[in-house]
C-alpha cells in the first residue's frame, strides 16, 4: 500500500481515534461520542472565516471541523454565560434540529428560549409586545439565524454563535465550531455546553452530569414531520 493510499483510508474513517488519542482526556466528552454524533463533519463550502477552524477535507469534499477547538470554544463560552443573568440571555434558533436543543438548553439553565422564526423588532423595538433586553444572545446558525444577529448587532449585545463552515463570522463575537445541521450533532453541542455551563456556575460537580441526557436534547422524527419547514 503506497503512502497516498494510506492517507485515504485514515481520512475515509472520518477521523482516526489514533490521531486525537493524545488529546482525549482533556475533552469534555469522549472522542466516539463526538465522532458519532459527526459535530466535527462541515459542509463543502469553505468561507475564509473560517479557515482556522478547518482541520482538513475529507476525500469526498467535506471539510472537517477541528475538535480541540470546539472543545476549547465551549468551555470558553460556559465561563461567559455563567456570569450572565439567565433571564437576560436569549437563544435562538430557526432552524427545526435545533429548536428542542435549545429548549432543553435553556429548561437547564433558566435562559429565554426564541424558536422558530424570529420577530423581527424583538430586541430592537421597545414598542413591541415581546421586547426583549438581552445581555447576551446564542444563535444556533448565523444564516438561519441572521435577524437576530442583526438587532442583537445594532444594540451593542454580544452573540454566540454555532458555526459551521460555510458560515460567515460578521457581527458575532463569539463562536463555537461546530456541525450545526445535524440533529444528534446540535443535541450533543448544546447538552454538553449545559453541562458545561452547570458546571462553572456550581450546580453539579465538575465530573459529574446533567439528570437529563444527549437523547432528551435530539429532535424526534416525529418532531420533525410536524414542522414543514426550516423559517431561514
């Protein structure tokens, strides 16, 4: 077997456990569990934004995410957010996989759950029934999520996003790399940064879990069927 035929069967496994074996025990969750869930797998489009989050491109022409900083990226994310009210931090998602993640996220850490399609005026018209003040807001995907970035922006309050790579970074300040199409990959993304988050704030202790699990966060099938569409 020539050395070019040995890379394409390390890069056909997605990515080798051998390759990240040295830095396992200092991720959250365990390499298999990330790698089933694909949180690492990206999209075929590359955005210069994001080239420093790409560990490599898979033969078949989908980028791969880096784990290391997904890992570090949400740990960084938790110590924000476990300072900020919970009442004043608003999640967002429009996008269907990610509408019972963000639920469940916020259920576990008392922030405002925003799913489905995003008003707008929310956070930029005092006048609206549903004003919002947020300190911080989340967004599952800076494409689908776009309006929210956009009032949150022209306020002066700091987003978080979910990026994959075909994502662009204008008006976050804050990202997080990671599969955020996939529905097991957005259940176990928000799970562990509720965990995380958890954590830092000292509910549970830093080895232990939440009572709920990866399975709670995913989006059902059925789920799915009863929502028609993506609102992007």
């Amino acid at each position: 077997m020539t050395e070019k035929d040995k890379t394409l069967k390390i890069e056909n496994s997605e990515i080798s456990n051998k390759e990240f074996k040295a830095e396992e025990a200092e991720l959250l969750l365990p390499i298999e569990t990330i790698l089933s869930a694909g949180m690492h797998i990206g999209t075929r489009i590359k955005t210069k934004d994001l080239e420093p989050f790409i560990y490599r491109v898979r033969p078949d022409g989908l980028f791969v995410l880096d784990i290391k900083q997904t890992d570090e990226r949400i740990r960084t994310a938790a110590k924000f957010i476990s300072h900020i009210d919970p009442e004043r931090m608003v999640v967002v998602s429009a996008r269907i996989y990610g509408r019972v993640p963000v639920q469940k996220f916020c259920e576990v850490t008392r922030t405002v759950p925003v799913i489905g399609r995003f008003p707008p005026g929310l956070f930029s018209n005092p006048l609206y029934s549903g004003h919002r003040d947020p300190y911080l807001v989340m967004v599952t995907d800076p494409n689908a999520d776009r309006q929210a970035i956009k009032e949150a922006s022209s306020m002066g309050i700091p987003v978080i996003a979910f990026v994959d790579t075909d994502n662009s970074l204008a008006n976050v300040d804050l990202i997080i790399p990671v599969n955020n199409k996939g529905r097991r990959s957005l259940a176990t993304v928000y799970w562990l940064l509720a965990r995380q988050v958890s954590r830092e704030k000292g509910e549970i202790p830093q080895d232990d879990d939440l009572t709920v699990s990866i399975d709670d966060f995913e989006t059902k099938p059925l789920e799915v069927t009863a929502t028609s569409s993506d609102e992007e």
